[in-house]
C-alpha cells in the first residue's frame, strides 16, 4: 500500500517486502533478551520495528528513485504505443515470458490492461 501510494507501483512492492523481511530476519538474530521477555519478540518487537523501519525506508530512501523508474518506465512504453506497435508487442512479449507469472509478468499484464482502457 506504502509503495502504491508513493508511486513506487508493484517493483517498490517488492522491494518493500524484500527489504522487510530481511530486516525482520536481520533482527530476530541481533535482539538479545532475557528469556522471561523472549515471548515479545516475534509478536511484538520484531513487527514493530520491521514495519516501522521499513517505512521510513520506503517514503525517505527508495520510494523517490523507483517512482522516476517507474515514471521513466511507463513514458517509454506509452512512448511505443503509437507508431511502434510491433515494438511494443515484443517488449510486452518479452516481459511476459520473462519470469512466466513474476512480477515482471505480472507488470506487463497490468500495462497493457491500461493501454486496452
């Protein structure tokens, strides 16, 4: 929802995701408590700082590059639409068969349901 609202669109969904769960894996190691505590770490700490990092991350650090390459991304295959229809059609082509159902995929897929519109 974070990277949706940035402009991000779904690659900052991703990166989003990757980066939380990394961090929440890099904390879970590096938080030592006493054991009487240990119960509030996976419930409550790890979510909360997780979350709260990662979206500091996403509205301060990522979000602003993966909206001009999502904008950048975009444009260029608006750019296509017109006379480069061929072009464009190997382009989504191509991002289809890519990952076969990823998110590069999935992008395309989502793209090109716009251009219908």
């Amino acid at each position: 929802m974070l990277a949706s609202k940035l402009g991000a669109g779904f690659p900052g969904g991703i990166v989003a995701g990757f980066l939380a769960g990394y961090l929440a894996a890099w904390l879970v190691r590096a938080i030592r408590l006493p054991r009487t505590l240990e119960g509030l770490k996976p419930v409550l700490l790890v979510p909360v700082l997780a979350t709260g990092v990662t979206g500091l991350l996403m509205i301060y650090v990522v979000g602003s590059p993966l909206k001009a390459v999502m904008n950048a991304l975009t444009a260029w295959l608006q750019g296509l639409s017109g006379g480069n229809a061929i072009l464009l059609g190997l382009v989504l082509g191509a991002m289809m068969a890519f990952d076969m159902g990823g998110p590069v995929n999935k992008a395309a897929y989502t793209f090109a349901t716009g251009l219908l519109a």
